[in-house]
C-alpha cells in the first residue's frame, strides 16, 4: 500500500513542511530584535530631552528630602506602636 499514510510519514511530513517556516522566524526575530535596539539607540540620542546637571541636582535634592520625611514618619510611627504594644502586652504578662 503504496497510497495510505503511516504516522510516521505524516511526522516526517510535518516536520519537513515547517522547517522552512521556522528559520524564517527565526531570522525575522532577529532583524526585529535588531530594528528594536537601532531604533532605541536612535530615540534616547535624538528625540530624548535630557535634563541639564542643575536641573538634575534640583531633582536629587528633592528625592533626598521627601526619602528623610518618609523615613522619619515611619520611625515615629514605629516607635509610637512599639510604646502602645508595651503597654498591651503589660497586661497579659
């Protein structure tokens, strides 16, 4: 029976009918991925506006001083229920 198809003949089929199909995949990634990082490159050297170094500081300095008021808002709240857990806990022991 010349004619009729085995299970292994239609994986052979399959594989033989997709290899083509993956290595252009393959290939296509790769021309994206590379269109990909061309393009980055190109929109942070020429369409990014970078700030300048005063502008930068200015930035920092703010970031440091709302990361002190955050800090020291937590340390006080911190020590405020570490205070009322002392007094509940005076209770049971």
């Amino acid at each position: 029976m010349s004619g009729t198809l085995t299970t292994d003949s239609l994986s052979e089929a399959k594989v033989s009918s997709t290899l083509p199909i993956r290595l252009k995949n393959s290939n296509f990634s790769r021309m994206k991925l590379t269109n990909y990082f061309t393009e980055a490159y190109t929109e942070l050297v020429q369409k990014v506006s970078w700030p300048t170094w005063s502008e930068l500081r200015g930035s920092a300095v703010v970031v440091l001083v709302a990361s002190l008021i955050i800090a020291l808002l937590i340390f006080g709240i911190d020590v405020t229920f570490r205070g009322f857990m002392k007094v509940v806990y005076s209770f049971f022991y």
